[in-house]
C-alpha cells in the first residue's frame, strides 16, 4: 500500500485512464462501474469500491488512535471518525463523547 500511496501522491497511479493514454485500453471509463476513470475515482471516487475505501479509512484511523492511546507519549483524548462498532471489533475500548475531568482546569470560567 506504501508504493501505491506514493505513486498517488507523484501522480504516477496507473489506473485505466493511464492505461487507455498510454493505449494498453480500450477505453478511460472505470471498469467496475463505467465512470470515467483516473486516479481519484480509483482511490475514493468508484462507487463499487465505497466500503473498501471505507474499510481502509477506518483501519487508517484505529492505526492511529492505538498509536496515540498506548504510545510512551500517549494522550487520554483522541477524536476520531470511526464507528464504535468497528472500534469494538479493533478492539479498542468504546469512547466516551465527553472528555474525562482528569484533564480539565480545576475551574471552568
């Protein structure tokens, strides 16, 4: 995935449009969903492709948040956009929606 990301972010992700350029295809259009293809349809555009991306998402996000939640600096508070189902299935503990008062000021103006 780090070679594809790469190749994302220097514009060189071969995708059907690149294919169709270089003329290896017939056609630009995306072949799972017929739209015209290129790089951003391929990563996050391509409605046949919405929970793959999806899933990549929320394991991109639970990565993280382990990070920071176990990590030798690791914070008490972490905002993510992740459902508490696929945090229980990570096997992260559910998070609270309001932050713990061990981190608050004594006194709130």
């Amino acid at each position: 995935e780090m070679v594809n990301a790469l190749k994302v972010r220097t514009g060189t992700f071969y995708s059907q449009k690149r294919a169709w350029w270089y003329g290896r295809a017939a056609s630009d259009k995306c072949v799972l969903c017929g739209q015209p293809d290129g790089t951003m349809h391929s990563v996050s555009g391509c409605p046949d492709l919405s929970l793959a991306v999806t899933k990549r998402h929320n394991d991109a996000v639970l990565l993280i948040a382990k990070a920071l939640l176990t990590g030798e600096n690791g914070g008490q508070v972490v905002a993510m956009d992740v459902s508490s189902a696929a945090q229980k299935a990570d096997g992260l503990q559910e998070m609270s929606q309001f932050l713990p008062a061990t981190i608050l000021p004594p006194s709130m103006p």
